[in-house]
C-alpha cells in the first residue's frame, strides 16, 4: 500500500460505517474524545432515521438511554429536542420498572442528529457504500466504498442496521433494499465472511403508516403525556412538553376473521419469510395464529411528528399485501375510512453470530474492527445507540493506549446487553427488559446518572462541572439520610392524628423518620411537608432518600442471591422436569428451557431468552425438588 497516498485527506483514526443511531454515537464519542473521524454512509439524508416507532425510552429502553446520557452520549438530549410528548410508564409500580417513554418527531430528530454530528469537531460525514473491509497484518486498516475511493484508518465501526444483503418482504413480493426506499449493501457480508466471521439472518417488521386525517379519533382513547415537568437528560432542566397525544383502539373478531380467512398470503405461512423476527412485537397475522381466543388486540395510533399527517400503528405489524393490509385495517374502530400512505413490511438482513466479540465490542478475529447495533443482533435504537457508544469509547481508548471502558452487568444494563448477545446464543433479535436483570433495585433510571458518571469522566467524555455536580447530588442524597435518621417524631396526640391523616397508624415511641418511611404507605413528600420543612434538599432528593430507605433490605438480598449464581454450573437438572408448571418463570422460559433441555443450571443461564431472575427462579425450584 501507498502510505502517502494514505495520509492525503484519506487517513482517519476512526472509520464509522453506518449512521443509524449505533453509528451516531460511535462516531460522536470517538469525534469527542479528540479522535479525528470518518462516517460512512448510504444516504446523509437518512441519518439517525427511525424507520419504525417514532419514540425513544419505554421499560428496560429507559434505562439504556439514561445510563448512555449518563456517561456522555447524545440520545437523550436530542430526544429532548425534538420530543412531542413525554409519558412516564408505570407509574403505579416501583421504581425499578418506572420508565420515561418520548414520543419523537422523527424527522426533526434527523435534522437535530445530523446537525450535532456537521458541527463536532474532528468528525466528517461521507456519503458512500462499504463493499469491503481492508485488513493488513491482521489488523482492520480501511474500507473500500462501492463507487471506488479507499478510506483508511487505525480502528473501524460496523454498524450496519438491516442493509447487509437487504431484502424488502410485502406478501408474495420481495425485493433488495435495507429499508423500504433504500438501498441495501450487498456486498459488505462475504468480505466480513472472507475475514472468517460467521453470519446469519434475523428478520424484522414494521406496521403501515396511515394518512391521519382519514382516520376517525372521535370514539377512540387519548393517551394523553404529562402535564409536569421532566426530561430525558438528567444535564437538562426539566420542562413541560408539547402534548400531542396517541390514541388507542382495538382489533376485534371481524379483523382477526379477516386475517384468518386470508393468512395464505402472509409471508409467515407462504414460505415467504422463515428467518426469526422478534418475539416482543410479533405481526398482527402471527397473533391471531399464536393466540386464537384473544378477542382483540390493543392498537396505539401514534404521530409521526408536528407537522406530518403519518400516524403510526404500533401493535399492527404486518407484511401481508398491501390490498390486504388496507381492508385489513379498515376492520379496526376508527380507522374503517383510513387511508395507508406507506404499507408495512418485513425485512431480512444478516448479522454476525454470538460469541465472536469481547466486552469492548471489538472482533475476536480482526484486531480494531469493532461492530454494534442490529449487526450483532439487537433490536431497537436504544440497544443500538448503547452498543455504538461503547463501541465509539473502545475503539478511541484502543487507539490512545488507554484501558478498555468495559462495563459490567451488576452496573448497568448497557452491561446486561453487552453480557447477554456476546455469551447468549440468539434465537431472535435481542431486545433489552427489566427481567433481564438480576440487579434491577440497583439498576434504576432516577440513579443512573449516580452509577455512570464516574465512568464517562473517565473516559473523558463528561465535564468537571457535570461530574462535581452528580458528587454534590450523592452527598445531598447521603446528608439526607442523616436528616431522616436523626429526626424524631414524639408520640404526642397532635403527631398521631398528622400521621393518621396521611393513611398510617400511629406511634407509640418516639420515633425516626427513616423508621416510618419503612412503611410502604408513606410517602416521603407527605411525611416532610407535615413534619420537617427541609428547604435544603429538593424533590428528587427526597425520592432518592426514600428508595434507599424503603428498599433496602430488598437491595441488600438482590445482591446476596446474585452473588449464590456464581457456581450454578454445579446445580444439574432433571431433563423430565415440567418448566410449564413452575410459577414465576416467564412464558418465553418456560418455551426455551423445554425445548433446550439444559444439563445444568449454568447452560439454562446461557439459553437465549431466559433472564437471570428466571435463574433464581429456578434455583429456588432445583432446591425444593432436590428435598
């Protein structure tokens, strides 16, 4: 090779290919962290596009993108920028499932992206197809893009979403694309196979959009966002959002009859499709065949943003033909006049196999080529976004001959994803839930800025003043304990009568306010308003004081349990078990664990689809049965 020619215009440090959301934030750390960057993609145009739901956070996703905020991604804060409404999940239930779910203009979302990413510094954007991956000495040296230029650099990124050999799938037709109305890249998966990986395909889907003034909102229920202030970003203030809002309707048994009657034309029982899509948002055709005495099926019409007509239908996926996907809509409540302006669709693509990765993202095979998102098997912008973080840290930190920033399961849930699709084999696209996790009263979103801070700092992607500011939050929330501890509330008939006006019974003692709050009936903003007017904490202080309170015997065996998983290997299982008749496991377990047929509780702990709490569960069970 002509290493002067390479160093004209044509060297980089870091070579991105991909700018989907794992490529946005692969190419911003490393561009951040004085890495000069190249972003190769199909279309500048498409830039973190959302080609299905236009939302960003939801249960276990919240969490990803709190701890990626965190520790000095992008995601959140233009999730900020461009959110139509904000709506906290869960709300009633405790905080480690509690999520923050943005509803996004996705095209103003696109716009927001690519503009951070033209005006970092050391970060330039190219428009081209990857075709091949240069390897010298064992070592990723470049890329070859399809139109003929070259491109070097000391570590690549590959983040290729769903366009790596591409196939576009609606009904009987199939066709090449990696999204509809784009090209795929055809030629990037034999070089990737030449370099010895070993490749497969996953499938995945998306519902039709409709044209939303064809569609009837009268009858249907508002899913209305919150009318009080928070953010996506713990570094933003907290704001009331603009509040359009989704609707939701139902399907009914003249859908599903519907569906029935014509289910020779789905590609799932043509032959059309036989990869595996993922089981967390299955097509409405497989639903009715999954689940024949389910009388309707929850559809949320959701926007596409402020100033587009495009409603989503989250909950309506399909890839039957058009014709058929339009009759089949018009059997829904609302939507009997509505109009599909794009149909839905499947697409298959291919991906690299499980366990050809370290914890850093980098190949096992290639030194500095580092991959993240859907290629690796994932689902969803969340996971991808996470994956290509880490990935962007990694391979700056490889190239400044810096420690690896590896982060561990018993962290975060960027960990638990990292642990799970480079250990786990993968029958389907993997998607992030709490279950996932054995640590989640650990792992929660209101602490992920406490948790992951310290480890963007450094690794130098936060600021002093963002870190010695989370430093002071832990002190507060420390002193605050302190405050809740040391005050007492005398038994007197004035306190009895405060504290059984806020649903609790009285005291006998003279007792502390970190002793009440061990009662789940109180609530630590009614107990400090009426007894203890702490001007120096705010409201989330509080909040975090309680659940510390509250939950800590339950933290403290979390971790005791968790650290039992340690020698499970040594726990054998009967193969006559019956996983269908142990309560508590999930219904995705139980399919998996009968079906595998593991030898010992370790195995089960590496079947795709059963989480570490169905571990435990299991234990517990291996426990009585052995009695």
């Amino acid at each position: 090779m002509n290493t002067g020619y390479r160093k004209k215009n044509k060297h980089y440090d870091v070579i991105v290919v991909g700018a989907g959301h794992a490529g946005c934030e692969a190419a911003l750390a490393s561009a951040r962290l004085g890495l000069k960057t190249l972003i190769l993609t199909i279309n500048l145009d498409k830039i973190a596009l959302m080609p299905c739901n236009p939302s960003i956070g939801g249960v276990g996703k919240t969490q990803l993108v709190l701890e990626l905020d965190a520790a000095g991604g992008q995601m959140a804060k233009t999730a900020d920028e461009t959110a139509i409404q904000m709506r906290i999940l869960n709300r009633s239930r405790g905080p480690a499932v509690q999520a923050l779910r943005a509803q996004i203009d996705k095209k103003e979302y696109e716009i927001e992206m690519k503009k951070i990413l033209e005006n970092t510094n050391n970060l330039v954007l190219v428009q081209g197809t990857v075709d091949n991956i240069i390897v010298e000495n064992n070592r990723a040296a470049g890329v070859t893009i399809e139109s003929g230029p070259a491109f070097y650099s000391d570590s690549i990124i590959v983040t290729s979403g769903t366009f790596l050999q591409g196939r576009i799938i609606i009904g009987k037709k199939d066709y090449a694309a990696g999204r509809m109305g784009e090209y795929p890249s055809m030629k990037l998966t034999n070089s990737l196979k030449s370099l010895g990986f070993e490749m497969d395909r996953f499938q995945t889907a998306t519902p039709p959009r409709l044209d939303k003034r064809t569609i009837d909102f009268s009858g249907l229920q508002i899913q209305a966002g919150e009318d009080i202030p928070v953010s996506f970003s713990s570094w933003n203030k907290e704001k009331i959002f603009e509040n359009i809002p989704s609707f939701l309707t139902y399907t009914n048994e003249e859908t599903h009859d519907f569906i029935r009657k014509n289910i020779e034309f789905s590609p799932i029982k043509s032959g059309m499709v036989n990869t595996h899509g993922p089981r967390h948002c299955p097509s409405i055709d497989r639903k009715v065949i999954n689940y024949e005495n389910k009388k309707r099926h929850p559809v949320f019409i959701e926007p596409e943003g402020k100033y587009s007509n495009e409603a989503y239908l989250q909950g309506l996926t399909t890839s039957m033909p058009a014709n058929i996907q339009q009759l089949m809509i018009n059997t829904v409540p609302g939507l009997e006049k509505a109009r599909i302006v794009r149909p839905g669709y499947a697409v298959e693509y291919d991906y690299l196999l499980p366990g050809q990765l370290k914890h850093t993202l980098e190949s096992k095979k290639v030194k500095n080529l580092f991959f993240a998102g859907q290629i690796i098997g994932t689902s969803g912008y969340e996971e991808a976004a996470a994956l290509g973080f880490v990935a962007g840290i990694n391979a700056s930190l490889n190239i400044l001959q810096k420690p690896p920033f590896i982060l561990k399961r018993n962290e975060c849930y960027i960990g638990v994803l990292i642990d799970d699709i480079i250990t786990k084999e993968l029958y389907e696209p993997y998607r992030i839930y709490t279950s996932r996790s054995e640590y989640r009263l650990i792992l929660r979103p209101d602490n992920a800025d406490i948790r992951l801070c310290k480890k963007g700092y450094e690794a130098g992607l936060i600021k002093d003043i963002q870190y010695k500011k989370v430093l002071e939050k832990i002190n507060n929330i420390n002193l605050c304990i302190k405050f809740l501890t040391l005050y007492k509330i005398n038994p007197t008939v004035k306190n009895n009568i405060l504290l059984k006006e806020i649903g609790t019974s009285a005291v006998n003692s003279t007792t502390s306010m970190y002793s009440l709050l061990k009662r789940p009936e109180i609530n630590i903003m009614d107990l400090v308003k009426i007894f203890a007017q702490a001007e120096k904490f705010n409201d989330k202080i509080f909040k975090q004081a309680e659940i510390n309170i509250k939950y800590k015997g339950y933290i403290e065996r979390e971790l005791s349990e968790a650290r039992k998983l340690a020698n499970i290997d040594n726990y054998y299982i009967n193969n006559e078990i019956d996983y269908f008749k142990i309560n508590g496991l999930t219904h995705e377990a139980k399919e998996k664990l009968t079906k595998t047929k593991p030898e010992t509780l370790g195995q089960a702990s590496r079947v795709a689809g059963v989480s570490p709490s169905d571990i435990s569960i299991l234990m517990i069970y291996l426990k009585q049965y052995e009695k």
